[in-house]
C-alpha cells in the first residue's frame, strides 16, 4: 500500500507513531549533542528550504546530514535525476535506505572525511543540509575546495554562524569567516528558523542560507593563497589595526607593510573590520607583487 504523501506545510510528526522521538527510538538513536544532532522536524520549514534547492529533474542533490529525512522525502517527490545522502549515523544511514530502497544513495561517512569528487557524477550538483553545529565552518570550507562540482547550495546554521556568514563590514559578526566565504560564494537568499522547529530543541535558532559560486573569481588562482593569509592575518588580534595585525600574523618587515599598504590605497592605522573583500584582495596582489620584486618579505 502506498504511504500518502505529507502537504507541503504538514509536520513531520502527524501523529505518535511517526513522531521524531519514537522514530529515532526505533532507530537505536539517541540524540548525540557531540555531533550536534538535532533534527528539523517542521514540515513548513523543510518546504521552504526544498523550495530554494530549486530541485528539477535532471538535477543531482548531495545530502549532508538527512537524520529522519524530513528533507530526503521532499527532494525524492521532485523526482530528481540522483539523490545521494551522506549519513555518519549507521542506524540513521540503515533507517534511510530501508525506507528509500534503490531511491536514494546512502554513504554511511563522516562528510569532512569524504572525496566529493569520487561521488558526484554529473556535476554540478545541488547541496543541501542541516549542518551540525559544531563542524559547520568546517563543512563549509570543505565545500569551497569542491566549489567547481555545485551550482547551488542550501545550508542551514546556527544562527550566530549565519550572521556572520552574511555580515557586512564595520559590523560585530564580520570578520575572516565572512571574508573566506565570499571569496567563493555569492549568498543569494536567507531565513530564520525557530529553535522549536527541532528534536531536541537547541539552545539557539538556526538560519537557512542560499549559496551559489561565484561566475567570476574574485582573484586569481595564484594569488588565492596569498588572499587567505591575509585575511586571516588580519582578524587574528581584532582590536589591532591593519600595520600591527599583518606585522604579527605574516610576520613581515615594518617597511614591507608601509610599502604594500600604501600601493593598495589602506590607511596603516585601519582595522580589518572596516575592509571589504575586494579590499583584502588588493593588498593581497600588492604582497604577491612586492615579494616577487624582493624574493622575500618577511622577518628571519
């Protein structure tokens, strides 16, 4: 007998039996705050984020993280072309595949252990998931090394996290993770979600984000490098202005950084909170161009 399928703005729990608690007790499951499981279980919001996905047919969709598979479903109902999801759980990862059996690819991994080169087939994929927590930047940063493979990303956050993703300059939440993010995504779209839209509810609410890779990069592949260095140079001591952060992070001469920071037009006394991403660029390129003049910049 075929299941009913759920309304778009049902919720996950209908009724005791499929309620979130007994199925991750069938499971063997027990929220592990470790892992930073909780698992999103209104219908309304799992609709919504699907709905930014975009999901069409001939579209590949990597799952990060699918728990119960309040967003599996959805993605399976639009009938994409591929569906894999990547499940570190092994009684989650054995509930999905019985459930969507020769549906849905199910990868039993840890996602920042994985090649996703090895399993994307027909890029570029779709990425969607409630990230944990606790390895969501890092998850992130994963996905920027394989930006190449996706043409679209929906993630979900901590909230502070996504505030920080999407921040703008001079603000408290800016700093070097919003700077490494846009050098490789353009942040499209965003909403907020209720703490008590999950099992267990977290201490804090979440915030759904829309990624897509840039056209064109904002440096080139040489000078990549050079970029993320400064950045993170940059917002290591916060309260120390642009001359003092770069001196003590990439440990260069005092008159190599009056030179650099006076080619790209930045002020010594500036701070790096105060600095776009096309700022950080261009005294990236004076760096590069400066060190490959001298051989070297930087102090014994």
């Amino acid at each position: 007998m075929r299941a009913p399928k759920h309304a778009p703005g049902a919720v996950l729990h209908l009724n005791r039996t499929d309620s979130p608690a007994r199925a991750l007790r069938a499971a063997g499951v027990t929220p592990s705050r470790m892992r930073g499981q909780n698992f999103l279980v209104q219908g309304v919001v799992a609709a919504r984020i699907v709905a930014l996905v975009q999901p069409a047919a001939q579209d590949e969709v990597v799952e990060i993280g699918p728990g119960l598979g309040i967003l599996t479903e959805r993605l399976l109902a639009a009938c994409v072309s591929r569906m894999q999801a990547i499940e570190l759980d092994r009684r989650l990862a054995d509930r999905l595949r019985q459930k969507w059996p020769g549906r849905l690819n199910v990868i039993e991994a840890d996602f920042l252990k994985i090649d996703l080169r090895r399993i994307v087939t027909h890029p570029p994929v779709k990425i969607v998931g409630n990230l944990p927590f606790n390895v969501a930047a890092a998850i992130l940063r994963k996905l920027g090394d394989a930006r190449d493979l996706i043409g679209r990303m929906v993630l979900m956050f901590q909230r502070e996290v996504g505030e920080r993703l999407r921040a703008a300059p001079g603000g408290k939440a800016y700093g070097a993770l919003t700077l490494l993010t846009l050098l490789d995504w353009e942040i499209i779209d965003h909403f907020r979600v209720e703490a008590g839209s999950f099992h267990p509810r977290p201490r804090v609410d979440a915030e759904v984000l829309a990624l897509i890779p840039r056209r064109q990069p904002l440096c080139s592949a040489h000078l990549r490098a050079t970029v993320i260095d400064v950045i993170r140079a940059g917002f290591a001591v916060r309260r120390k202005n642009l001359r003092n952060a770069l001196a003590a992070g990439l440990r260069m001469k005092p008159q190599a950084i009056e030179q650099v920071l006076r080619e790209a037009a930045i002020a010594p006394g500036e701070r790096a909170e105060r600095l776009a991403v096309h700022d950080f660029v261009r005294l990236a390129a004076a760096i590069a161009e400066l060190r490959d003049s001298l051989g070297t910049l930087y102090d014994a």
